[in-house]
C-alpha cells in the first residue's frame, strides 16, 4: 500500500473484509477492537479501538 492515501477495504457477507482493487494483505477485528492489517510483502501494522492508523 501506497503511503498518504486512503482505502477503503469493504466488508463481506462471509466475513471478513475484501482489499481494495490491486492490494492485497489481510485486515483483521478482534474482540476487543483492535485492527491489524497485514500488507501483501509482510509488513504489519495494528491499532487499538476505532482510532485511525
């Protein structure tokens, strides 16, 4: 993912959340609202609650 612009990942009927169009990586809730995204090359990035990166 490209730094400074936004994406929008859209949530599917089966769970889980789609990338948007050419990435890839996987965004992942917890329980406790925490959100991890887990970009195609490995990178790793989280946050707790709702709050922005």
């Amino acid at each position: 993912m490209s730094a400074d612009l936004e994406y929008t990942w859209t949530k599917k009927s089966t769970g889980g959340y789609a990338a948007p169009g050419n990435e890839d990586g996987i965004l992942a809730l917890d329980t406790g609202g925490k959100v991890t995204l887990t970009e195609g090359r490995g990178a790793c990035r989280g946050r707790g609650g709702s709050a922005g990166w």
